[in-house]
C-alpha cells in the first residue's frame, strides 16, 4: 500500500529565528534556504516580511533562489502585511501566504479586545485578501491548542469557503497533550466543512517538551503537514524538531505516512544551522546529538559489537552519521576495549587483554573519557608484545 505523503513546512527562518539572542543574516538565511529546499521541505517559511525591511529582502531573495520548495511570508490579519507579504513572495515558483489571528479566549478577550464574531470576520476578510495575490493561502487560528473545538471548527470552516489551502492549528503555549491534540485535529477533520479542499497542519510548541509527540499525534488524526525547525529551535522552548518527526514517520512504517525529505542530510544540516545559529545542539538530542549513536555501558557496547540493532533503531548512515561510535570510559567492558583496540592495530589476546584492562581501569577512573592516544599509552605501560 502506498503510503500517504506528509508535508514538511519548515520555519527554521522564521519561528525557529525567534530565538532569544540569536540572529542570522540575510546571506546565512540564503543558505540555509538552499540547504533547506536541497534536504526535500516542501514549504519554507522565509520570514515576516512586515517586521522589518531586512526580513523583507530576505523573503524577497529566498523567493528567487527556491527551486523546488513552496515559499512562505507569514502576516497578521491587516490589510498591510498581506500587501508586503505579497510583494516578498511574487518572485516565488510557488508562493504562500501565511495570514491568521488568535481565537483562543484569551486571545480574543486580551488582544483583540473583541469577540467570536469580529474574530470570523477579520479571519475571512484576511483570507480572502491574501487570495487576491496569491492561490495558496495558509490560515493559521492562534492558540488553536486552548480554543473550544467548536468555535475552531467553525473559523475553518468560514476560512475554508474564503478559499484557504491550508488550516494550521497552533498548539502556541505548547500545552496539550498528545491524546487532546490528536483528538482536536480528529474533530476538525471530521466537522470542518469543505475540509476535502484545505489540510490540517500541525504547528507545536515545545514548553511541555511534547512537540513532536503532539505533532505525530497530529498526522494520525488527519493531518497532512508538520510545522518544525531544525534542531527544534524557536521561542521559548522551541518547536517540534524535523529531524524527529521525519524519522519517527521513516521508523514506523506501519504508521502508513512518509516525508520527502532526504533523512541523509539531516545531520549535515542540523550542524550548518547551529554554527549558523551559535546554537549547540544538547548532545543527548534524539536523531542529530552528539551522544544519539554513541554507546558507552559495558552492556550495551558487547551487544553493539556483536549486532548493531541490539540498542539502535536507526542506522546512522540513514541520518548521514558516520557510524555508531564506542566511548570507552570507566562503565566500559572488555569488548569494547578490544574492538577500540583493534581499531588503531592491535590484536590483543585474552591474556593481554585482562592485562591492558586492569590497567585501562585505573585510566578511567582519573579521565572521563579514554580516548585512541590514551590506549596506546595504556598498552605501553603494560608492556607486553602485541602484535601489530
Ligand atoms: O505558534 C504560533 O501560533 C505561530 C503562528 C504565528 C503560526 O507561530
Ligand atoms: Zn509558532
């Protein structure tokens, strides 16, 4: 059976660049576009281009530059961004607006000062404004994630006869859980009306750390699209993580839905955008940390050495990863020590292994880490003929 095809909108420049303390240039925006259009995204989100007149430029240029991906510029509900959006995108192969207001209580009540109705009434007009520039129109209802279903319901259903393409329903504060998002999404897509001309979009956040859950959560409840960053970065605690939602989709296939993305370059990518960013990746972060294919219990080193899939689900070539790397430290075991061994010329047998082991104990136990020089010390301490 054929699988059903999610689509990646990536907001690595836009919602991703709200970091606190990090910014980008137009050029690193440039390239990380590239990248990005190169790794197979089928949106990018290349910025706001009311915010600024540089964010402007940036959306302009990306435009030019995209091959392959659709290209975005987010706006509020206002007449004027969606002029200026429209004006960023023209030169696009495939050009989207991203237009949309809050409809959460708390939105409406402290923000807009407004209520239900006014809320429909500005969400239809931007709609229908935007779609006198462009066909594709994304509409995102703010706070999606603590608005009552029913209302939401009936914004995207208004939404959708306005002529939006797209309904993306934010989880802003990152507070749902993964049963009440994948149950939001079941709701609309079962009492949207016209919900066969539009798709749902999964937009999270992360305070909760359950982005990328909620997101999974998400498609297996009719959503078609995923709203993440690289690395997972954004406000606060960041957005869901492409890097995790495309190989969760990849590692489950009975899930029946796949990306187009080209999971090899995932890691090449999440490094050019944290050197980019000046924004370390957190080395126990799934699928690109520094520590997601290194083994370093006794335990878990032997069943690697034997069979890599005792303690890995992805191989690391998938993820564009070398290979998986044995650390040796002071949990490690003989095995490991032997293979680490072999791997910079000797060949120890198992007399001159409990040798060199006793004494690699004593190593590790003053270092965190042993590492190839420190091994070549270790068997020179020990004395023994080894032969190489
Ligand atoms: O989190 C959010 O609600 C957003 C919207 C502006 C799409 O980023
Ligand atoms: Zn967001």
């Amino acid at each position: 059976m054929s699988k059903d095809k999610v689509q990646i909108f990536d907001t690595t420049l836009r919602d991703g660049e709200q970091v606190p303390g990090c910014k980008l240039d137009a050029k690193q925006k440039l390239i990380i576009a590239e990248r990005l259009d190169l790794l197979g995204v089928d949106v990018i989100e290349a910025g706001f281009p009311i915010s600024s007149p540089g964010d402007f430029n940036s959306v302009m240029e990306i435009s030019k530059l995209v091959k392959n991906a659709t290209v975005c510029g987010l706006t509020r509900a206002v007449k004027k961004d969606i002029e200026v959006a429209a004006e960023a995108v023209k030169y696009a192969k495939r050009p989207r607006i991203h237009t949309g207001i809050g409809t959460s209580e708390s939105h409406i009540k402290h923000k807009f000062n407004s209520n239900k109705e006014q809320i429909i009434e500005r969400a239809v007009a931007a709609v229908k404004y935007a779609k006198t520039f462009v066909e594709d129109v994304e509409f995102y209802a703010e706070d999606a994630g603590r608005t009552d279903n029913e209302f939401l319901a009936k914004v995207c259903s208004a939404v959708v006869k306005a002529g939006a393409t797209v309904l993306n329903i934010p989880d802003t504060t990152g507070y749902c859980l993964p049963e009440e998002y994948g149950a939001k999404m079941k709701y609309l897509y079962e009492n949207v009306e016209g919900i066969h001309k539009a798709i749902l979009s999964c937009h999270c956040h992360n305070d909760l750390g359950l982005a990328t859950a909620n997101s999974i959560a998400g498609v297996m409840n009719g959503a078609r699209q995923i709203e993440c960053t690289i690395n997972g970065i954004g406000e606060r605690a960041g957005n869901t993580s492409l890097e995790e939602v495309v190989m969760i989709l990849r590692q489950h296939p009975n899930l029946n839905l796949d990306t187009d993305i080209n999971s090899k370059l995932l890691y090449d990518t999440s490094l050019m955008v944290s050197n980019k960013m000046g924004m370390p990746v957190q080395p126990n972060k799934a699928i690109v940390g520094a520590n997601a294919f290194a083994h370093s219990s006794g335990i878990h080193q032997d069943g690697v050495i034997k069979n890599r899939e005792t303690y890995e689900i992805i191989d690391p070539a998938d993820v564009g990863v070398n290979e998986s790397s044995i650390v040796l430290t002071a949990r490690s075991g003989r095995a490991a020590l032997a293979y680490r061994a072999k791997n910079i010329g000797y060949e120890l047998t198992k007399t001159q292994l409990d040798v060199v082991y006793t004494e690699f104990l004593n190593y590790a136990d003053r270092k965190k880490e042993v590492v190839d020089e420190d091994i070549h010390e270790i068997i020179s301490v020990c004395k023994i003929e080894i032969e190489t």
